[in-house]
C-alpha cells in the first residue's frame, strides 16, 4: 500500500547520511553555535558502538525496509513475540481514506495471544521468574515494596481469578481508578489476562469526569483504593468514587462492585466510608483466590484498553486500542527508543492514568522484561532532590520524564539514557537536561507520540543520529510523517505546517469507543488520506522534525491533555457565568497555562470571590489539573460578525502580544478588543 510516499524522507535521509555535515568529526555541546538547526550533538562513540542502531546507515536500511515492505519488516518483528497462533494473511490492512468507505485498520488479525503471558508467563519462561519486575517507591521516604517477575504473576492471577468470578468476561469493560500503586500495572494485566478492557481513569480526575467515564463505557466493577497521600496532602480516593458511582446510578449505569485497596498508610479501614453489597476490600477477597489463572486467548484485533482523551470539540472521547498491533509496536518502540538491555533499570515519571503510563510503565517495558520503577509519590516531596534520589536509589539507567519535570539537582552516575515527552522541549532546556543531569554523556530521546498513536511515531534512537537540542529527529520504523498545507498538499524539503501520518502502523488505534464516525471526522477529515495528528510541525534542511505544537483547540498543561472546550463548558455551568473562551498560554513550569476569559450574566459584578468560584467549578468538574491559571473577565467577546470567537486575538491578548493582534476590522464590535486590553491585569 505505500513506499513511494516516504521517498522524500528516504532522500533527506540519505543525503545526510552520504554528506554528514562537516560538524559529525567534532563533538559539539552547542552554547557556542548561532542557530538551532546547526547545532548537532555527536553521540558518544562508545554509546554508539554498544547501541541496537549504531548509525545512520543503519537506521536508514531498517526504515527503509520498514515502509518498503512493512508486511514483512513487522511479521519478522512480530514473530519474536509469543503467538498461540499466527496471523492470517495480509499482515496488516488498511483504509485510510474517507472517500474510499469506512476507515479501517488491522494488525496481525487472525493472529491468537495475550498481552499478559507476553509481559509476564513468556519472561519467566525465559529464565527471569527471579528477575524484579517492579521497584515501587512509595509517597513516604523509606516505604517501598520489589515485585520480581514470578511474584506479580501471582498478583494478577489471584486478582484474575476473582474478577472471573464476579462475572467479568472477555470483551467486558473494567474501570481503574487507582493511584500509582502496585495495584494499578496489576490491575491492568489482570485485566488483560482474562480479556477484560480496561479503562483507566487517572486518580486525578473529579467524580463528575470520572462518572461520565463510567456511563460510556458500562463497567461491571469499579476498582480503586480508599485514599492516597501525595505529597503532605490525604487525597480520598473512595470518596471521589461513592460519588461517582451515585452519579452514574442516575444516568441508568450501575456498577456492580467497588473493589476498594485498603492504602492504610493514607486512610485506615474504620475511616472509610463504605457501602454495603458493593463494596469489598481487595486485600480481605484476593487472597482467598489461586495464585494462577488460565489465559484468555484473543485476537490480535481484539480490544486491550479504552482510554478516554481531550479533543477541540465536546465531551472526551475513549481512545480504543487493540491487543496484537500495541503489543509489538509498544514493545519495539521501547526496545529501540531506550537503547533498552536487560541490564537497565528504567523509571517513567508518568502515572498509568495516561497513554505514556499504559505503553511505557507497563507494556512496552514488561513485555521486554524490563525492570521498572513505579513511584507513588510527587517530584517535589519531600524536596526537590526526590526524583535524583530514587534514581541513586534503584541505580535507574534510563529516565523517561516531562520538561516539566527537568528539577534540577546534578548528574547522577547510573544514568544511560534520558526521555522526554508530553511538549515540545526548548533547546536551553535539552541543553540543561543534557549537560547537567546527564553529564553530557547521556543520548535524549524526546519522543513525539499521542494517545492516539499507542507508541512513538517521531524519536530519535539514541547513538544512531547526532541530535539537535529541541528536534524529535525522524519517524521510527515504519511511520511516514508528513508535512501538508491548509489545502493537504504534501510539502517537500524544508517546510512546515501541518503534521499528518500516511499509512498505519502496528500501534495505530483503531476507533473511538462508540463512535467511528466521530474517529473518521476528527482524525481522517481534514486532510483526505491521511492521519490528521492535530500538532504542527517544521522540518529542516537535514530532514529533522521540530514539533511546535497543537494547532486546535487542546491545551497542554504539564503533559495533561485539555480540551479548550470542556473548561469552557464547566464555566457555563457556573450559574454567574454566561460565556467562557479558554486559550493556551505560555507557560513556565506547566509549558502551558489555561488562560480563561469569562463574560458574567448581565448585572453580576466581577469580584475575586466569583474568580475563585470559577475556579473551584472547573476543579470539580474535571479536575484540579485542569483549574485556569488566569481568568480574565471579559464583558464581551471578540466575536466575527457571524458571531464565532476570534481565538486568535484572544491567544494574542492572553500572551501580551498586543502589538501582533492582526486585523482586528472585521470584528462585529472592534472596541471589545481595547476594553479587553484595558481589563488585563485587573
Ligand atoms: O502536542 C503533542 C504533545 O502532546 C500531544 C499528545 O498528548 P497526549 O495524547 O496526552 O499524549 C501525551 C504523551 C504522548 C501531542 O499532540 N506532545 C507529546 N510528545 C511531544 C509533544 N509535543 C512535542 N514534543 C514531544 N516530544
């Protein structure tokens, strides 16, 4: 279906890897060169020489071969994976295209395994039963737990075995509203053992968005834990979850059962508020199942997990991703990525409630039988040094975390690899985590992915390129990026605009639960034939990728994904606020901020009481990760004459970029522009 469309990619490629630029004899940090695009850090000769893609010409003949022939490049990949069958043929199958019907993707179907065995029963069958699988690190200093391999499949069973019982089946939905517990990846692969489909919602989350979950995907059983503590701060989980539940019995969804984690280090027992016949505390039940639990073997095509993600429009939608094709690209894409060798201990700073959590916490690196680290707690707690602690700690090698998260403290010798994801990095920035936390010694892979994409689609592969500090580098294998204009046409060369996907890969998700037809408008339409990844994007004269951002209306706030719309509609709902307009803004720490204007129902004065008060909506409503940063009362709006929101002066008068604000005549009342203006900092 494709290999004529990467041929620009190919040539960039090639190009450089005929004519290096004079810079790949010198090994340069960069402070001293101009321009960005100039700026080429060399990998270190030795990393190189130990990595799985030691050079360009090596990745060049495996991507090559990888959009050449991807049928044959995954089913040699996919063959090293435990299948209880193999896939029929064709390998994969496509339709990408709206004009030519339904839009359809298919990997390895007819192919018969589980995700589960692959992470746990095939590692200990390959010797490493002994071998930790989890170092968890608790929110406390000096509370921790070790999982080897052998122990957590017996975790899964025992959880396995009684969520048969209560009636879970295959294809039914599970919903886990769970902290970074040990519970949460177990969870997950109990889940995944008995072909159950589990929908993690992050610990985050209010009770309203966590119901409205509930409502749309109609779980049997809820699990979750009594409290947390992150931080100084007690965070009661099951509360948060009575609530819901109640709030779902309302909109004709009832949940059976409410497994509830006992986290006595948070909240004990006694404190617990409890409602009898739904609710069962899981350490006093799992126990009293068998510690071993058959497979339940699936499709390839079969759903693995549901997991629900901002859009520009309406209410989130639940991102459905399958089991064979996310298996292997998940796996691969760690594999490759990370320079991953079975020696490493790696950590993932992010929480299972997100897509980076359930790819890169738990089944990229488990089925690679990768040593993780699972950390309960927050960065910053007790100090700043905590993240640099538990690196010491577990001896960690490769450290996967957000520029948010860059805190800085100094290098730290078990160090190999480092990650990065969620935002576009600056290049001061990478330059910080690189010389400083690395100790220059230390490749970056700053991996451009989405929930959609179930893995990496843009990251560099360490030792293989020499990087430019803030640039994602180029496709993994078998991706073919591609830059359109505003009318879809592929530009070549040096360009930028638009960031889209032309042909599927493995990791590829399939439909948005219940709605296909919201999948094929939202990602398929804008641009006909290909996947629309809503990011903007510039590629340079070598043919790196320089990711700028999103280009609608989804804001991203300390890598949490929002929809401008949703914080808009929990304004409205405030019964003083009559119309809500919610921009992104620059944003040190977050990388961005949520910057609200909010027009109040005629006759309400504005008052720091009713700011908070909006604020404490929008906290309740969708969750404290989400509260605005900055609400700026607006008596009226810049609107067109067709009376739709001018966003763009909106996001120039959020940044105070007042001498960029553009044509401003076509407006129905130019004067709002001014009064804005004037109310900015009141
Ligand atoms: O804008 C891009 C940004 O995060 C968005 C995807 O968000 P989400 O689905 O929540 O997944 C986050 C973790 C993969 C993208 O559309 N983004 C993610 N990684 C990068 C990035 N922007 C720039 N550089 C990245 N490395």
């Amino acid at each position: 279906t494709n290999g004529a469309g990467s041929s620009h990619l190919l040539r960039h490629v090639s190009s450089l890897a005929a004519n290096p630029p004079s810079r790949l004899n010198a090994v340069v940090l960069g402070d001293a060169l101009a321009s960005e695009e100039n700026d080429l850090v060399i990998p270190n000769p030795d990393f190189s020489a130990q990595a799985h893609v030691p050079s360009p010409a090596e990745y060049l003949d495996m991507y090559k071969r990888s959009v050449e022939d991807p049928a044959g490049f995954w089913s040699d990949i996919a063959s090293q994976f435990y299948w209880k069958q193999k896939w029929d043929s064709p390998v994969y199958s496509e339709n990408m295209d709206v004009s030519k019907g339904r839009i359809n993707i298919e990997w390895f179907k007819g192919g018969i395994t589980n995700i589960c065995y692959n992470c746990l029963d095939a590692n200990i069958a390959a010797g490493n039963g002994e071998k930790i699988a989890i170092y968890w690190e608790g929110n406390e200093l000096g509370v921790d737990a070790t999982l080897t391999y052998s122990q957590l499949l017996h975790k899964v069973c025992r959880l396995a075995n009684y969520l048969k019982d209560i009636g879970v089946k295959k294809g039914d939905a599970v919903v886990i509203y769970l902290p970074m517990l040990m519970e949460l990846p177990i969870a997950m692969l109990a889940c995944a053992r008995i072909g159950a489909v589990h929908s993690v919602v992050f610990a985050g989350f209010s009770s309203e968005s966590l119901s409205q979950r509930i409502v749309d995907c109609k779980p049997k059983v809820v699990l979750t834990c009594n409290a947390v503590k992150r931080g100084p701060k007690v965070i009661h989980l099951k509360d948060i979850v009575d609530a819901a539940l109640a709030d779902s019995a309302k909109n004709d969804t009832v949940v059976d059962v409410c497994l509830t984690y006992a986290n006595e280090s948070a909240l004990t027992k006694e404190s617990t508020k409890w409602v009898e016949g739904r609710d069962v505390w899981w350490q006093d039940i799992i126990s009293k199942y068998p510690n071993s639990c058959d497979v339940e073997w699936v499709d390839a095509e079969d759903p693995l997990f549901l997991l629900y993600t901002s859009g520009s429009t309406g209410k989130p939608k639940g991102v459905l991703h399958t089991t064979g094709g996310y298996m292997v690209y998940t796996a691969t894409t760690f594999k490759y990525a990370f320079d991953y060798k079975p020696s490493d201990v790696y950590w993932c700073t992010a929480d299972c409630g997100w897509i980076t959590g359930h790819s890169y916490v738990t089944y990229g690196p488990m089925v690679n039988g990768a040593t993780v680290v699972v950390f309960e707690g927050a960065p910053n707690y007790p100090d700043s040094g905590r993240c640099w602690d538990i690196v010491d700690k577990y001896k960690v090698s490769i450290f996967y975390t957000a520029p948010t998260l860059f805190v800085t403290r100094y290098s730290r010798k078990s160090l190999r690899v480092l990650g990065s994801v969620g935002e576009p990095i600056n290049p001061s920035a990478w330059r910080w985590f690189f010389n400083v936390v690395g100790d220059s010694r230390c490749p970056i892979s700053d991996t451009w992915w989405q929930t959609e994409t179930g893995g990496f689609l843009i990251t560099p592969l360490p030792g293989a390129w020499p990087q430019k500090p803030g640039s994602a580098t180029f496709p993994f294998f078998g991706v073919q990026p591609v830059i359109v204009d505003e009318k879809g046409a592929e530009l070549e060369g040096e360009c930028s605009g638009y960031l889209c996907v032309k042909s599927s890969w493995p990791g590829a998700f399939r439909t948005l639960y219940g709605d296909h037809e919201r999948y094929e408008t939202t990602y398929f339409s804008a641009f006909p034939g290909y996947y629309f990844s809503g990011d903007g994007c510039r590629r340079d004269k070598d043919g790196y990728h320089w990711l700028t951002g999103r280009v609608d209306d989804v804001i991203n706030v300390s890598g949490h994904r929002i929809g401008t719309a949703e914080v808009e509609s929990a304004l409205v709902s405030h019964p003083q606020c009559s119309e809500a307009a919610v921009v992104g803004v620059e944003h040190e720490v977050k990388g961005q901020g949520i910057y609200a204007f909010v027009t109040l129902v005629e006759g309400v004065p504005y008052s720091d009481d009713l700011r908070k008060s909006l604020i404490m909506t929008v906290r309740k409503q969708i969750g404290a990760f989400a509260a605005p940063d900055k609400i700026h009362w607006a008596p009226g709006l810049p609107k067109t004459r067709s009376g739709k929101i001018m966003r763009r002066i909106l996001r120039k008068i959020a940044s105070r970029q007042l001498n960029e604000l553009g044509d401003t005549s076509t407006l129905a009342e130019p004067g709002v522009v001014d009064q804005l203006i004037a109310l900015a900092d009141s």
